[in-house]
C-alpha cells in the first residue's frame, strides 16, 4: 500500500515536473521568437540607413516599410523608420508620401527630438503645419462634448475624452454610482447652463491645445489639455483650476511682491552708478554683488504661475531724467504693468501708456524695435547666429540658440528678416524663438 501511494506520488510529481518543464520550454520559444522579431527589425532598420545614406532610394523604403508593417515591437524603431521613410521618399521626389509619413510623425509621436525633424522633413517639402489641426477645432469639440451630454449619449461623451482626464471621469463615475446611484456625466449635462467658453490656445508645433472654461458665472475656471486623437481633439489632461477669489489674491501679492522688487532693484541700481562713474550694468545680471540674491530679478505672473525676469533697459546712464523707465514687469496684469523709473521710485501704469513710453524713450521691447536701432555688433553676431541654428552639430545649434534668446529683443528685427530661410531646420528654430 505505501509502495503504491509512493509510486502514485513520484508519477504526480513527475507530471508535474514534466508541465513546469513544458512551460519553461513555451517562454523559452517565445523569447526567442521575440528576439528574433526584434533582430529582424534592426536587420531592416539598418539596411534602410544604409541604403539611405548611399542614396539607393527605393531599398531604403523597402527596408522601413518591413520594419513599419511588422507586429508592434519596438516603437521608437518604428517611429524613427517612419522619419527616415520621409525623408528618403522627399528626396526620391515623391513629395506626398513624404509629406504623409512626415505628417503621421507629427501628429502622434511623443518625442520631442523626432517631431522637430518631421517638422522640419514637413515645412521643407512645402507642408503648412497648420493645415495638421483637426477640422473641428478646440471650441467647436466642447460643444460637440456638451451636445452629446445634452441629448443623454454618454458614450458620444466619453468618445472625446482620453488619457489621465478619463482616469480622473471614471473615479468620479464609480463615486457617484456608489453614492447616489447616478452618473457623474448625467449629472454635467443638468448643469451645463453654469459652464461657459473662456479661451482656447493651439500649439500647432506640439499639436496639442487647451480650453479654458468657466463654472458658476465665472468664480471658478478650469484649463483643459487636448490632444489629437484619430483626426479629432480629444479633452485628455486637466491643466489647472483656478479660483476667482484666490486668482484675486494672488495678483495682489503678485503686485506688491514685483513692487517691492523693484524697489530694491532700483537702490541696486543706483548704489552700482556710485561705483562706475553714473553708467547702470548691461543686465540686471550685474547687481549680483549689489543686491544678495538675484532672485529678486524675476517676478511670477498671477495667471499662469511661472516666473520672468523683469524687463531691463541697458546702456542708461543715472544722469539721465529722472522719469526714464528702467526697468518694468514682464507681463500684463488686468492691462496694467509694474514699472521702475531711474530715480528709484516705481509706479503702475495702463499698458497703453507704457508702450507709449517705450517708444518714446527707445526700449528694446519686441514690435518697437528696428534694424536700425540695433548696434552695428549685435547686428552682425545675430545675423552669424542665425545662420548656426542650421548647423549639423547639435552643440553649435543649441549655443546660438541661447545666444539669441540672451539678446533677446535686438534679435527680433534679424530673425523676422529671415522667418522664411530655406533650411527647414533654421525656420522652425526661428518660429520658436519668435513665439
């Protein structure tokens, strides 16, 4: 009796055995299959490049085809055979496949590195990016949103939202359905009387865009994100709430916060004057040792939560009058701005006024200067700047791109001349910097 449990024991152990063995085997297979999947696709990843850099147009094509019309494996592999896939088709002359694979890229990758190059793959060949946008923009898809909860058809609803906002709609939808045994989007069609249309912004070089809407006349206004999704904006990411009340509260502190700034920006500047013969430093970058910590240079706008340096007049001297402006706010605030004259005392004035200021005392601010308010030197480097962001080390690029942002406003007139550059790679640089 226990010679046979004994034996019936060892048999069930060795089946079982025998199925770990079976199974051991199966992902073994299924790795190797993988690897294999994947040795494959570089094999024809690579004889793509090759074929493309040794200008065998055709069998680069066909060798990032294979690599596009495989399972989905290794997705930057095929995002990158897509953009080399482009780019060979632009070159072999068939514009509209390039145009279409190019655009594809633009529309759907995440990387940043690879949707600059299928831009500049896209405006080279002639493509209007804007021409990318869904043809129900932003403000139409919120109404499309609101129609479909008006008439009850909730799956038309949910069809417009994706990603982390329908994360954030299904949490709702299950604390509603445990509360009250309703749903949270029946519950927004009742109340769409209290949600209004704000603004909306597209970014047609991210092809993203967000909305602004607001609640209950106007005391609370939510940002949503958008992004494309099957030819359509779709809601995907709530960017901010804000708050009437405390959006009031921090643009007081916002305001005394930038006065008292500037307050200590203008005793820097003039205890620096003291010590160089009445001439105030190129920057507000030269008040280091004046004034402790150059944090109290920038100044946070109330609306969007980021910080700015303060505008700055270079090249003034403190024997100028008293009633030069040296320094402002960089931003608008209820069409007002902060603004610090040369004598030290700082004031708000109506947006109005400030420009009509700026012009008549010669800032540097975009849209008031010209070519030939700018420096004989700054005028050459920009002009040999510009022509850098075109260059094919990344280094090069990159330093004369932060070269111009330093310059800043003299910039502007050089890099509006030459907006329409032949290099793809040089336009898109130039839009960036301009926006």
């Amino acid at each position: 009796m226990l010679d046979a449990a004994a034996g019936f024991g060892y048999r069930t152990r060795s089946r079982c055995e025998g199925r770990e063995d079976e199974r051991g085997t199966q992902m073994t297979n299924v790795v190797e299959m993988t690897l294999a999947a994947i040795l494959g696709l570089a094999a024809n990843f690579h004889a793509g490049l090759d074929n493309l850099n040794n200008k065998n147009y055709d069998k680069a094509i066909a060798g990032f085809s294979a690599v596009l019309s495989a399972s989905p494996l290794a997705t930057d592999m095929k995002e990158l055979s897509l953009l080399y896939r482009a780019e060979a088709y632009a070159a072999k002359g068939e514009k509209e496949k390039g145009l279409q694979d190019a655009a594809t890229l633009i529309k759907t990758t995440s990387d940043a590195g690879i949707r600059s190059k299928a831009l500049a793959l896209y405006t080279g060949q002639g493509g209007v990016v804007k021409d990318l946008r869904p043809k129900v923009g932003p403000k139409a898809t919120l109404d499309k949103f609101f129609e479909a909860l008006r008439s009850s058809d909730m799956k038309a609803a949910r069809d417009l939202i994706s990603g982390p906002l329908l994360q954030i709609l299904d949490r709702f939808e299950q604390g509603f359905a445990a509360e009250s045994e309703r749903s949270f989007l029946a519950e927004m069609g009742r109340n769409l009387n209290d949600v209004a249309f704000v603004s909306e912004d597209i970014s047609d070089t991210n092809q993203t865009a967000t909305l602004a809407v607001s609640v209950d006349h106007g005391r609370m206004t939510f940002t949503l994100g958008l992004v494309q999704r099957a030819g359509q904006w779709s809601f995907s990411t709530l960017e901010g709430v804000q708050n009437e009340r405390a959006k009031q509260r921090g643009g007081r502190r916002a305001a005394a916060s930038m006065m008292s700034n500037l307050s200590q920006i203008g005793k820097a500047l003039a205890m620096y004057a003291m010590d160089h013969d009445e001439a105030l430093p190129d920057s507000l970058d030269g008040l280091k040792d004046y004034i402790g910590n150059l944090s109290v240079c920038l100044c946070t706008d109330p609306v969007t939560g980021k910080q700015q340096r303060f505008l700055y007049r270079p090249g003034l001297k403190a024997s100028h009058a008293s009633d030069t402006m040296v320094a402002a706010s960089p931003f608008v605030v209820d069409g007002r701005r902060n603004v610090l004259f040369l004598d030290a005392s700082a004031t708000v004035m109506t947006e109005d006024e400030f420009v009509r200021k700026a012009a008549e005392q010669k800032w540097a601010l975009p849209g008031l200067v010209k070519k030939e308010d700018v420096g004989k030197e700054v005028a050459v480097e920009a002009a040999a700047l510009i022509g850098r962001l075109g260059d094919g080390d990344f280094k090069t690029r990159d330093a004369a791109r932060k070269r111009l942002k330093e310059i800043g406003a003299a910039a502007r007139p050089f890099l509006l001349e030459q907006r329409n550059h032949s290099d793809p790679e040089v336009r898109i640089a130039i839009q960036e910097l301009l926006r």
